[in-house]
C-alpha cells in the first residue's frame, strides 16, 4: 500500500471515528458535566461574583448618578423617587420603604405590576421550596439507599426508583398546584385594587383617552365624524353627545419625516466628525453617496461621492418643503376606516365599550382607545382581511424560525458549552486546544454565554417587527404579543427540546437500526420504551438546570451595575464623535424592556415547575434568583429605567395565562414520573390526572371574576345624561381638538433641527455653503411655511434692533457643552418619545383639565377663553416671580403677551404646555441659571416680555377669531434651542423674533384666515 493510500485511509478512519464521537455527544452531551460538585461551584462562583458586583456598584453609584439615579434628575416632583445619600449603602433604605403605592406615583401603574409580579414568584418559590424539599428530598433518598454508588444530587431523583409507590410525589404535586393558585388568586385581587385605584387617579381622571373610544374597521358609508356618531347610537342609542373624529389620510407624510429626521442626523454626525477640533479642520471635507430614495439620484453620477455637508443641508431643505407641501395637501375629505369619539364622562365611555365588546354594528370595532403616543398609526387603516392573512404568514414564520433553530441550539449545547466536545471530532481543533488551554478556556468562557446573549437580544427585535408586521395596533399590545412569542419560543427550544434532544436522539437512531435489521417499525417504537427514556434524560439534565438558575444571579448583579452603559457611553466620549444629540440621549433615563424580561421570569418559573417532581433542588434555586432580583429591579425601575408606553398594567393576564401553561406542563412531568417509576397498578397515575383540570377550572374563575372589572371602570349600560338631555359641548374639548390629539403625529410633529456643538459656531458659517439669507421671502402667510431647513419663520443673519450683532446660524441649533444634558430637552418631542414620552416629566400629552386657570392641560384651543389653562395674562416687570423650581420645565413664552404685530405660535399637540402652580416646585429650574455658571448669562428670576397690548383685548381678539392656542415647550429654555447667549441685555430671550419660534405650525386646513 503507497503512502497516498495509507493517508487516505487513516482519513477515513479518523473520519468515521469522528462520525461516531459526535453520534455519541448528540445522545449524551452532558456526560462529562453532571457532578454534584458542580452544584456548589455553581452557588459559590453565582453568590461570591454576585456580590462583588453589588460592593462595585455601591462604591461606583455615588460619584456616577448620570447613570445611576437619572430619574431623580429628570422626573418631575409627582415622579421623582426618594432621594439617595451619599453613602455607600445610602441605596437599600428607599428600596426598604418604598410601597407600592409610592411605587406607582414614582415609577407607573407598569412598573409596579412587574414589582408585584417578582415578588409573587420570589414568595411564591421560597414556600414551593420549604414544601418540595420538605416531602420529596427524604423519599427519592430513602428509596435509592441501596444505590450507594450514585452520585448525591442523582440520588434526589426517580431516576432508580422502580415499582415503588410514590404517593409523595403525588402529594406535593397537589399541593403545589393548590399553593400557586392561591397566590394567583391573592395577587389576582391586589393587582385588580390597583387598577381601580389607577381609575380613579388623578393623572387619569384628567386623560383624554380615558374617556376616549376608538373605532376601527368602519366603513365607507359610515366614514364621517356623524358616521362615527350614528355607529355608536346603534349599539348605545341613548348615549350622551360626544365629539367625534375621523382620521385622515395623511398619504407619504410619514415616511417624508422618517428620511428628513434621518438626514438630520447624518448631517449631525459628518458635522461632528468634521468639526471635532474646529481649529484643525481636515485636509479634504467629508464626502458621501446620494440617497437612492432622492428623486434626482439619478442626476448624480453613479458610483460617485458627493460632498456631505453641501448634499445633506440641500436634501434636508428639498425634505422639509415637500413636508410643508404635504401638509398643506391633505384633505380632511380623505378619511381613513378609523377615528375616535370622546365623551364628558369617563363611566359613560367605558360602558359604551363594554357594551360593545362582543359587537361590530356594521363590521366596526369599538373599544377603549390607547394612549395618543402608544398608537402604531401606520397599522390602524389595514382591513381586517388584510390583517388576518398578516398574522398567519407571520405566524408561520415564527414557527419555521422556531423549528430552524433546533440544530444551532443542540450545535451550542454540545460544543460550545464544552469546547473539548468539539475537540473529540475535529483533530486539528484538539492540537491547539491542547497547545493553548488558557487561551481557549477563556474563548469558552466568553464565546458560550456571548452567543446566547446575542441571540436573546435578536429575537426581541426580531418579534417586534414581526408583531408590527402583522397588524398589532398599539405598542403596548405589540409588547404583550412579544412576551407570548418569546416565552413559547424559549420553552420549545430551551427547555423541551434541550432537555429532550438527547434523549429523542437515541429512540430514534434505536428504531431506524432495528428497522434495517427487519424488524417491524411498530415493534421497534415499543422495544425503545421512549417513556423510559424521556424520564431518564430528565433526571440526568435535572442538575444542569440546577446550575443554570443558579448562574442567572449573575446577569441580574450585571443589570444592576449598568456595566453595558458605562462601557458603551465612556467609548462613545473618548473614542468616537458623538453629535450633541447622542450626547443628550446618553444622559436620558433609558427605556424599561418589560417584554424581555418578563420572558426571563416566566422561563425561569417554568423551568422550575417542570422539574420541581423530579429535582426538588430547582425550586430553592429559583427562590434564591427571585429573592435577589427583586430588590435589584425594584432599584433600576425607582432610579434609572422609566416606561416607555405605559399600558396601566396590562401586561397581567399575559403573565397570568403563561403561569397557568407552566403549571399544567409540571403536572404532564408528574403524569410521566408516575406512569413510569409507579407501582405496577397505575393508581399513582390514575390518581393524578385531575390535576390540569384544577388550572383549567382556576383560570376560567378568575377570568369570570375579575377581568371585567380590571379592563372596565364601570360596566353598566350606557344611559342617558342624569340631567335628562345631552351633556353640552364643552369648547375646550371641541372636535378640532379631539383630532389633534389623535391625529396622526405626522401632521403636527415638529421637524428636528441639525444640532451642532458651540466650539464649532464661529466655523461653521466657512464649512457650510448652503443658503444664508433671511429666508422672509419663503414666508406667504402659510403656517407651515419654511425657510432654510426648518418649518418655521427665520429673521435674517443680523438680529432685529441690534445693529452689527450676528444671530446664530440659521437653520442649525447650537448647542454648549453645559446644555448637553437631558434636563434640558426633556419636554422636547424629538428626545421624550424614546424616555416615556413626557409623562415622567411634568409635561403629558394626555392631560385635559378644562376650567381650570393654570392648570396643565394639553389643549391646542386654550386660548379660545380666558378662563383655559392656554390663556396666560401678562405679567409686568415689577410682578413678583413665582418660586423657580426645577420640576416642570417652564415653557419659553409662558405668561407672555406679545406686541402688535406678533402672534403666539399656533397650538400643537406637541406644543402646549403650561407650567403648574409654584407650589410643586422642588428645586431649581436649569433654565434659570446663576450669572456665574458655566456657560450662562442669565438674570436670576428675570420677568417676562411687558405686554403692548392688554391681556382682556388679546383674550377678545381671539375669541372672534381662531384660537391659536397656547405656546410650545421646545426646549432649551429662555435662550432658544442652544441656550447660548443672544442678547447683551436682559431682554427676554424668547424673542418671537429669534430662530425656530414658529416651529410645529398647524397646517392651513386647520387655520381659519390669514394672520
């Protein structure tokens, strides 16, 4: 035999050696894992690294409160959580004493569900354990004493039971379906007390949306504001009079702002870029391709760049006049198959839905309406047609994503986890294993857990889409979607197919070799005792999932320490060129990612009810997890996350009917321990197949019980006015208001402005060649009218009245390195939206509060009288001013009128805004700083704007004519959007005259006459 033929050979061997190795790890991939030592390891390396993290923390948290405690800079009196002291330990008291009444003022009716949730599952573990531990642990031990040679943690397991009567296991299966529903049931209640204190709350009592129904599907015939009148009369005919409105068709409009806010900040970053050393510019300006959605891409040479910051600033300028021309084109004649209809009183609007709850009159869905900002507006036109074959297509994508994954997932299983696996079926791989161990034991311990992280952070995003993809209306109800694909996704994958995958591997390699041997198929199914087998393998992995809960301290002890933020928000200020609006956004409370890790929650319990009758360790092991991570959460939801759509708790019954499936899972573990480790006359198992029924009969109860009340806030029928007639109209809640705050955001949102940084002011007039002119002549008396790159009405270069003083840069924001925080942009809607959409900062969207002077109310028609919260009378230089507080953000002309000849800007949903009384105030506001700070020159308590015109004459003029509202909160402060300095004097700084004052303007369809 020649050299060539033995090489080839051994190749073979090695080859089929190879095949066999991986046969072998695919039937048993936890062979050389499973010990009972791995079990204290596991405890010591989780408790000791675990506690390290929370003294780091303890030591990090009082000199970075930026990342650790942003809520207590940012929410408004109403939300601000308890201070904290300096001390290292200054942090376990709030989180001691904090109710969950206080809860839900601090944090929201979302957050305090979750508290509830995590502390029902830690109280609920801590008592399965001292029960489970209590019966099964001295029975499995007793009943394998003859087994001397086993392992310990094997011997807590029926893994060599035989023919024995295991009523215990019996006993604690009863009773732990007995014990979790009564902590269902108890917290059922609590969580139902809480939405009847949520309705009768302040903040909703005095929300639009409360007494606000929404209407999908209508149809042609009936798509009208009396069309939407006459649908709810044939369901509630004696209702009161309500406000009704359709919803236009806003056409493009949105996805014209979607590439204009993107333009925006690909401008930010090359002018960051570019201008990061303003003394030393780069030898050649920035260069990039032309947007393929720009319709003279194809007057560019193709393949070719173009000059950045000359491309952006044009595109920019062609986006924001195709808006203006959007806006000023949509019909209110073009209706959509949706709107909304409010009522005076909030019973009357939940009895209306209620009552239409099991009815479409005409095909048309009625039901309470979401938030304004919780809306997925671009899913509300799409027929119901439509959105049935949506949800099956991705429904069926799901599950082909689901099923896919079962190879990686055994692929991560048996190597990754153990890189020696992979070791025993590829030799050049075992060469450099064995010649740098250290280097790959550290590429096993990173690469492992980095893979299922990245996965666990996909899938989310990847549901998300999915779930807007399908047609889901709401963001709230899209989240509720994601926590039910997540959980059944993980408890496919990781838990049953896991578990199982050795197990299912063997009994099917086992009757495909009889089957080539000539046996019957039937036959060798039977010969295989898969129910033997599928105990077996839940017995050997039983231990790793011990190990696995135990390890999950970790990642909550991670959480805590915002090691991601700290790492990623120090990499973007040292090494990178953040624009100053990343750096605004680093400094925001992030968003709370409820899906995920109620999905983490719900994994990890039913993990431990699946094993909980075969290795009573995994409850303790879980009562220890919950135990932790409720005072660790508790702290992040307090301090550092805030809701970024709060759904007033709504996520419950998501929770509460995967528990139920969890529970009635364990029982099919407890049917399949009893059917095989049983005496030989079944009656362990026949005696426990009432259990899924208790869950089933539990779960109709409850949902008989309570889930009206929790949804409703009365449901009665829908009566008539006590007064005998129609409740009368209200004209500060008129109609045109009702379809400003559900309208489309696209119609009213505010267009951004490119930020730039104040060391690059003085050079940016040299590096950037668009237009620098005025701009007057692009204004026509249209309020939507643009000039330069903004909607909004820009003076030229030179400031009115101030002879030789430049204004700032037109068309650009400047913004100093004091001011680039998000205390001072909270009230923005460009930078909110993403951090709880105002509602954590003294400014929701959703208030209505009519007849009260003063008082916040969202309305865009305040100044229709003077007696609304929009009309505020002017106040003289010598007027005492009222306590500055940093609470509430005040707006820039509030408690300001103007001279002949200008006009408070036009109301929008966006815009209005009213400060509250002086008395919340609780510290000092960032928009009146002290002459000695940094960056500032502003008069402390400086008076407002001396009013030309007397504030009854100005109420008059606008009673006769339209009600443009009250003023904006655009953030920035009395200084513009910069906050630099731009005056010499004292002069109010809001100046009617200065940049961006008539940013957010209403459309023409919405103005009655010229200004």
């Amino acid at each position: 035999m020649d050299g060539a033929t033995w090489r080839h050979a051994r190749a073979l061997v090695a080859r089929e050696d190879a095949g066999l190795e991986l046969l072998d790890l695919l039937s048993n991939p936890f062979k050389s894992q499973i010990t009972g030592d791995s079990v204290w390891y596991a405890l010591g390396t989780s408790v000791g690294i675990s506690a390290s993290i929370a003294i780091a923390f303890s030591l990090l948290r009082p000199h970075n409160s930026v990342v650790y405690a942003p809520k207590l800079k940012h929410a408004d009196e109403k939300h601000a959580p308890p201070p904290i002291g300096k001390g290292y330990l200054a942090w376990v008291k709030p989180l001691w004493s904090t109710t969950e009444k206080e809860t839900v003022a601090y944090a929201g009716m979302d957050a305090a569900i979750f508290l509830r949730f995590t502390r029902m599952l830690r109280n609920l573990f801590l008592v399965l354990a001292l029960v489970g531990c209590a019966i099964l642990l001295p029975v499995y031990y007793s009943m394998n004493s003859g087994n001397s040679n086993q392992n310990w943690i094997v011997r807590l397991t029926p893994a060599q039971v035989w023919n024995q009567p295991i009523w215990a296991t019996i006993v604690l299966a009863y009773a732990c379906n007995l014990i979790i529903c009564g902590f269902l049931w108890y917290n059922y209640r609590k969580v139902l007390q809480l939405r009847r204190h949520y309705y009768a709350s302040e903040e909703y009592q005095n929300s639009l949306h409360a007494r606000t129904l929404m209407m999908t599907d209508i149809p042609k015939n009936y798509g009208s504001d009396e069309g939407i009148a006459r649908l709810i009369d044939q369901v509630a005919p004696h209702s009161s009079f309500s406000r009704t409105a359709m919803a236009r068709n806003v056409k493009h409009l949105p996805g014209l702002i979607s590439q204009h806010d993107s333009t925006v900040r690909k401008l930010e970053k090359v002018l960051a870029h570019y201008l990061k050393d303003p003394k030393n510019l780069p030898a050649s300006r920035p260069m990039c391709y032309p947007s393929k959605k720009d319709p003279s891409y194809g007057t560019y040479p193709r393949g070719q760049k173009v000059d950045a910051i000359e491309y952006l600033t044009q595109r920019i300028r062609e986006l924001e006049e195709e808006v203006k021309g959007a806006r000023a084109a949509i019909d209110k004649r073009n209706v959509l198959n949706y709107g909304f209809a409010s009522y005076d009183d909030i019973e009357e609007a939940h009895n209306i839905a209620y009552v239409c709850r099991k009815k479409k009159p005409h095909g048309a869905t009625i039901t309470l309406a979401p938030r304004p900002n919780d809306i997925i507006w671009d899913n509300m036109p799409i027929s119901p047609a439509t959105r049935r074959w949506r949800r099956f297509i991705i429904n069926l994508w799901i599950t082909v994503l689901t099923f896919l994954w079962i190879g990686p997932n055994a692929m991560i299983a048996v190597f990754l986890v153990n890189l020696n696996n992979l070791g025993l079926v590829w030799s050049d791989f075992q060469t450099s294993l064995a010649a740098n161990p250290q280097f790959w034991a550290v590429v096993q311990g990173v690469l492992s857990p980095a893979v299922t992280s990245l996965v666990y952070l996909v899938l989310p995003i990847i549901f998300r889409r999915l779930s807007i993809r399908a047609g889901d209306r709401t963001k709230s109800g899209r989240e509720r979607h994601v926590v039910g694909k997540l959980y059944a996704f993980f408890v496919f994958n990781n838990l049953i197919v896991f578990s199982l995958f050795s197990c299912l591997w063997n009994f099917v390699s086992s009757v495909v070799k009889d089957t080539t041997k000539g046996s019957d198929a039937w036959q060798a199914i039977l010969k295989a005792d898969l129910s033997g087998a599928l105990l077996t393998s839940l017995c050997v992995i039983s231990s790793f999932w011990i190990n696995w809960l135990l390890q999950r301290n970790l990642g909550a002890a991670i959480d805590l320490a915002q090691l991601w933020t700290l790492v990623y928000s120090s990499f973007m200020r040292k090494f990178s060129s953040p624009t100053p609006r990343e750096m605004i956004e680093l400094t925001a409370p992030p968003p709370f990612d409820y899906a995920s890790y109620y999905n983490y929650f719900l994994f990890y319990a039913t993990v431990a009810f699946a094993f909980s009758s075969i290795q009573p360790l995994v409850l303790p092991a879980a009562a220890l997890y919950f135990a932790i991570d409720v005072w660790l959460k508790k702290y992040l939801l307090l301090y550092i996350f805030v809701t970024k759509t709060e759904s007033g708790g709504m996520f419950w019954r998501v929770l509460y009917n995967r528990l139920c499936f969890a529970v009635i899972l364990s029982n099919l573990v407890v049917y399949l321990v009893t059917w095989e480790r049983g005496d030989g006359t079944r009656m362990q198992f026949y005696s426990s197949l009432p259990l899924p029924l208790i869950m089933i009969i539990f779960k109709i109860y409850c949902a008989k019980t309570f889930d009206t009340e929790l949804h409703y806030c009365s449901s009665r029928s829908a009566r008539k006015n006590p007064e005998g007639g129609l409740a009368q109209k209200d004209p500060l809640r008129s109609q045109n208001f009702l379809a400003k705050r559900f309208g489309h955001p696209a119609l009213y949102k505010p267009l951004i402005t490119p930020m730039v940084h104040a060391r690059a002011q003085n050079i940016l007039a040299a590096v950037y060649k668009g237009r620098l002119t005025d701009g007057r002549e692009a204004y026509t008396g249209d309020t939507m009218s643009t000039s330069g790159y903004s909607d909004a009405y820009v003076l030229d270069s030179m400031q009115a009245g101030k002879p030789g003083k430049g204004a700032a840069m037109p068309g650009f924001e400047i913004v100093p390195e004091s001011r680039m925080d998000f205390e001072y942009y909270k009230n923005r809607p460009e930078f909110a939206a993403e951090h709880g959409g105002g509602d954590f900062y003294g400014r929701s969207e959703d208030v209505y509060r009519p007849g009260t002077p003063g008082s916040t109310w969202a309305g865009s028609d305040g100044g229709s009288r003077p007696s609304s919260p929009g009309f505020m009378p002017a106040v003289p230089r010598t007027a005492s001013p009222a306590p500055v507080g940093r609470s509430y953000s005040p707006a820039p002309d509030s408690g300001t009128a103007y001279p002949g000849g200008y006009s408070r800007p036009l109301g929008s949903p966006y815009q209005a805004y009213t400060p509250p009384p002086p008395e919340v105030a609780r510290s000092r506001s960032p928009f009146y700083a002290s002459p000695n700070e940094s960056g500032t020159n502003l008069v402390m308590q400086a008076a407002p704007m001396p009013s030309a015109t007397p504030a009854h004459d100005r109420s008059q003029d606008r009673l006769g004519g339209r009600a443009p509202g009250t003023a904006g909160m655009l953030g920035g402060g009395p200084r513009g959007y910069g906050g630099l300095p731009q005056h010499e004097d004292d002069t109010p700084d809001h100046d009617p005259t200065q940049y961006d004052y008539f940013r957010g303007q209403r459309t023409r369809g919405n103005n009655s006459g010229a200004w």
